[in-house]
C-alpha cells in the first residue's frame, strides 16, 4: 500500500543528502570507479531494519530474500551480509550527518523547540564476555602466542592458501591486532582505576585489565545489579517532538562528564542551546553546573541529600552563584512539576531503543562501530518520528 513503512522509509531516504556516501564510489580521473550497491538502497535497508528491531546483518540478507518489503527496497538488486555489515559500520560521519540533517528539517518546521530537552545514559552490553579480560603479564603472552601464530600463517601462505587457510590468516591477524589494541589501552584503564582509588582514599588501585574481545569495552554496572562488559550509551531528547537531538558513546561508567559534551553537541547540530535541560544525579557536578549556567541554559536535576535525611543539602558558603541558584530552584514546585517530566520522556527513549531498535545487546565490537550502530538507532527514531510510522504499518 502507498503507506506502507517500506514506502515511507524510501522517501525519507530520499530527501536525505547522500553527497557523502556517493563521494565514496564516484569515478574520478585516473581511476575507474567501482561498480557498487547505490548507497540510496543500503541506507533504506537499514533504517527499515532498525525500525523493524532486526540488528543482524545476516539476518537482513535473509530477509532481502524472503520477505517482500525488503525486497522492494532491493527492488531486484543483490546484497550480501558482508556489503550490509561493512556498510552499517563504515560511515559514522555521513550517518552523523544524517542524523543532523533530520534534526534540521524537523527544527525548521517549528516541530523541535528546544524548550525542555533530558539527557540520560543507559548501559548497553558488549560483544565480549566478562573471561576475556586480562591483566597486562597475560596480554604480553597473548601477544607472544599471537605473533607466532601469524608467522606460522603466513609461511603456509608461501605456496598458495586454500579458502579455510585463508580465513585461519585473516583471524590470526585479527587476534594479534586486537591483543595489540589491548595493551594499547592499558594505560587508560590504570589511570581510571587509579582515580577512582584516590577518590576513596582508603584503596589501592586494582590491577587494570582489558578484553582481548572488545579492547575498547569496560565492565560496568548494570541495570540488573550485575557487572558485564558494556558500553554507555548517550541520548538527548526534545520534550516536544520526542526527537533525538544528541547522541554519544562512551566506555566511562560515569555520566558526569557527559553533560558539557553532550550541550556542545546539540549547539553544534541545531544551532542554538535548549532552554531548560534535565537531567538525573549521576551527571550532577558543580563544574558542570557552573558551565551550563554560563551558556544561558536552566538545569533541573536533583540536589543530593543530607547524609542519613531526607532533606536537600542546603546552599553551602563556598558555593558558586550558579549552584546556589540551582539549589533553590530545584526545591520550588514549578522546578518539581517540571522534573517530573524527565523519567518519561528520556528512560523511555533508552527503553524504546533497546526493546524495538536493536540495542538490547552489541552484534559489533569497537567504539567507533558501536557508534555508528547507535546512530542507525538515533536516526531511525527520528525518521518514524517526520514520517508518523506506527508499529502496525510494519506488519
């Protein structure tokens, strides 16, 4: 029907510019270009996938094949998962773009206001599991183990490979790239853990460890109470429109330095700062309050409490105007009435994504790659937001 998702998605797609993706495959002179998939195709494939909860590029191959609004989308061209994988994680600054440019248009139209935008972080569970970290005298052995292993490879490469030697090389290259990457990350992780001790003054760092899996992953606390590897996960949502204005990923369990970052970013995007942001008490810290203050921007979250009452800690001597400022707004009504806003608006965001969008668990690994994933999750949002797409019309 000519408002099935499928449709509506192609033409969303095609008011995108995709200058970017097409810059990649243009012949130039010198050069012949490459004969590949329109980029229009991939792109749509994998918004409708994303709107349809599928992360799995195989899975989209599959159904390419099988299922008749991907296969419009195709509309008879051949895709492959290795094309829909590579694809999905090899363009995080055109995607970022995109996500940029759906903001504009629905801005231009007076749909984002800006008005009240909550910001909010959930943990987001990596592809690497908790036994694949390692402290750094058995990622120097790995390595060793490795580097032999793509030694041995490459000399049975010397008479010509076979398709299974040839996808044993590609691994143990991929293995001893990532053991590398891992000792590379060592030394941030120690330093991490040497704050976090000094902060408790009463321990001692712990030795650092990183995943030979997912180098750039970090255990963290989860939602459930349990530690498993993750990645945090950054959303800014209009209160109006209910469009993503700022997405982020990090792999710091803490949210209290996204807050400035995230601000810098919508500004960036859209051109101008929301009037009031809300936010929860983990991105709570009186430099950033300070700094919010100072770009115009009126901050609702809540102050913390007195130790053992119930009582806000009352305005201090040696706060700043801006906290001072903060701490009495946060205990008048309107500022209360408002706040409660925040856990509808931005928890369901993160709730919506990860149930119906792919985010429950990482099929990528890497956070660059895990970026761009989560901007197909930002980017699909917003499309279903300009074009009304309603779960029953992807039936």
């Amino acid at each position: 029907s000519p408002g099935h998702a499928a449709r509506l998605v192609w033409r969303f797609v095609e008011g995108l510019d995709l200058s970017t993706f097409y810059a990649r495959i243009k012949a130039r002179e010198g050069g012949a270009g490459r004969s590949p998939i329109d980029p229009k195709i991939l792109v749509a494939l994998w918004l409708y996938a994303t709107i349809d909860g599928v992360g799995s590029a195989r899975e989209v191959d599959r159904l390419c094949v099988s299922h008749d609004a991907y296969r419009w989308i195709c509309g008879g061209v051949s895709v492959n998962y290795h094309t829909l994988s590579d694809f999905r994680v090899r363009y995080q600054a055109a995607l970022d773009e995109l996500l940029t440019q759906s903001i504009a248009t629905l801005r231009h139209k007076g749909v984002v206001t800006l008005a009240r935008v909550a910001q909010d972080g959930t943990r987001v569970r990596a592809s690497a599991g908790v036994g694949s970290f390692r402290r750094e005298g058995t990622l120097r052995e790995c390595l060793k183990e490795a580097q032999k292993l793509v030694e041995r490879t490459k000399r049975q490469s010397d008479g010509g490979l076979t398709r299974t030697e040839a996808a044993q090389t590609r691994a143990a290259a991929d293995y001893l790239a990532r053991v590398e990457e891992a000792l590379a990350e060592l030394p941030a992780v120690a330093a991490a853990k040497a704050r976090t001790a000094s902060k408790r003054k009463d321990q001692t760092p712990k030795e650092a460890r990183v995943s030979t899996t997912d180098p750039t992953a970090r255990v963290m606390k989860m939602s459930d109470g349990g530690y498993r590897p993750a990645y945090n996960v950054q959303f800014a949502t209009d209160h109006d429109s209910d469009v993503i204005v700022g997405v982020a990923v990090t792999n710091a369990a803490s949210d209290q330095q996204e807050l400035i970052p995230m601000l810098t970013q919508i500004e960036t995007r859209v051109g101008d700062s929301p009037e009031t942001l809300l936010v929860d008490g983990g991105f709570v810290a009186h430099e950033a309050i300070d700094a919010v203050t100072r770009r115009g921007v009126r901050l609702l979250a809540p102050v913390p409490r007195r130790p053992g009452s119930a009582d806000p800690v009352p305005i201090r001597r040696k706060d700043s105007i801006a906290v001072a400022l903060w701490r009495a707004r946060m205990q008048t009504d309107e500022a209360k009435r408002q706040y409660r806003v925040r856990g509808a608006l931005a928890e369901r965001i993160h709730a919506d994504v990860r149930t119906h969008r792919s985010l429950r668990q990482l099929l990528v690994r890497g956070l660059h790659n895990v970026h761009s994933w989560v901007l197909w999750a930002a980017l699909a949002h917003n499309a279903m937001r300009t074009m009304g797409i309603v779960p029953h019309l992807m039936m």
